[in-house]
C-alpha cells in the first residue's frame, strides 16, 4: 500500500534536469500485455510495482486492442502522440471516447477500460496520479518552428519532446536547454510563477507539458 506521507513532506529543493532516453526505465504492463517507458516517478524512493507512487509520467505502444490495467484509486491522463487516435470503451462506467492525436483525456483508473484501434497501432503518453493526493494537467503542443512562453503555477513542471527539436530557457536559469525528440526537461520545487520560453526549431516540434500540485493547493 502506499505510505501515508504528505505531498508537502516531499516537496524538492528547486532543481532543473535534462533527462534523455538513459534515464528511462522499461517497465512491463501491469496486466503484463506490454511495456510501458517511465520517464518520472514520485516521490524519487518509490516503486511503481508495489505501488508506491503519488504519480507517474510514461510512454507506452498500443499494438493491437484489448483491455487496459485496472488502477483502483488513481486518475489517469491519456494523450495519444503517435497515429491516428483510438475508441477506449468504458463499459457501464462512461461512454465511449474517441480520442485524436494530441487531445488530452481524463478517465479513472478504477474503470473497466479496453482500447479498439480503428486507425491502426498508437503510442500514448500517460500520468497516473492519486487525486486525494495531487492535481495534474496536461498540455500538448504542435510548436512547429514558432516561439511561446508558458507560465509554470505549480511545484513541478514536466516537458518531453515528442517530435522535432527545441530550445527551452526557464526562468532563474542561466543557459537554455537544447532537447531533441526524446528528451525532457523536469523542473521541480518551482515557487510558480516562473516560466518557460520555448523555441521550435524544426517545423515537425511537438511536446507535452506536464504540470503537478499538492490536491490543495
């Protein structure tokens, strides 16, 4: 079970890090019909396989449909980044959702949730995450070869870069950060308030933002 530990008991120092394909770990689907890439995980001492985390960003292939992993008590945010979209089917608990690339989408993981691939195979970026916990909100973004600046409100900000390359400059830091397809950036212990200038350099840039709260505040 998780440990009872306020998200405030775990609030970092603040600290910018660049993270790439090394710092990933591969880890098996819970009902084991995959794998799932784990870019970030808190608080830093938890494991996903026993279940001690407040939340967890991700990437996973969906090849072919089926059901997906029942996570009792956790909310989950799911945005398709690669391919044409997907149907996931709720059973009795909602209706069915079609979802398209780049969109977004809030489910719970207590319900009964299986994917139809009517395009074809997809790859979705998740966060999972205790709502009596922590808040979350997700952003996808098509930059392209443009220029944006995103205001950071909560204690961590989480960036990956689906396609393309960019140039980000976060506030209180000295030198901007080159990232390619592949690569994140996570900002942690943020005051808010601060932001993040963001250049597109290639015309294809895609990302995503992840933005992460204490339930509270």
């Amino acid at each position: 079970m998780p440990r009872e530990v306020s998200f405030a008991e775990r609030k970092p120092a603040r600290e910018v890090l660049q993270l790439g394909a090394a710092d990933a770990r591969v880890v098996p689907w819970k009902n084991g019909r995959g794998t799932t890439t784990e870019l970030a995980l808190w608080p830093p001492d938890a494991r996903f396989e026993h279940g001690e985390f407040d939340w967890r960003l991700s990437l996973a292939p969906v090849d072919e449909p089926g059901p997906f992993s029942s996570f009792p008590g956790v909310e989950r945010i799911l945005t398709v980044t690669q391919g044409a979209g997907l149907v996931l089917v709720h059973g009795a608990d909602a209706p069915r959702a079609r979802l398209r690339r780049l969109e977004p989408y809030r489910f719970s993981g207590d319900w009964s949730t299986s994917a139809e691939l009517p395009y074809g195979p997809i790859t979705d970026f998740n966060v999972l995450f205790r709502p009596e916990r922590v808040r979350a909100e997700v952003q996808a973004l098509a930059l392209g070869a443009r220029r944006t600046r995103e205001t950071l409100r909560t204690p961590h900000a989480f960036l990956h870069v689906l396609a393309g390359k960019l140039v980000a400059r976060a506030t209180g830091e000295e030198e901007p950060f080159e990232l390619a397809a592949g690569a994140s950036l996570w900002l942690r212990g943020l005051a808010g308030g601060e932001e993040l200038a963001l250049e597109g350099r290639t015309k294809e840039c895609e990302l995503v933002i992840v933005g992460v709260a204490s339930a509270g505040g």
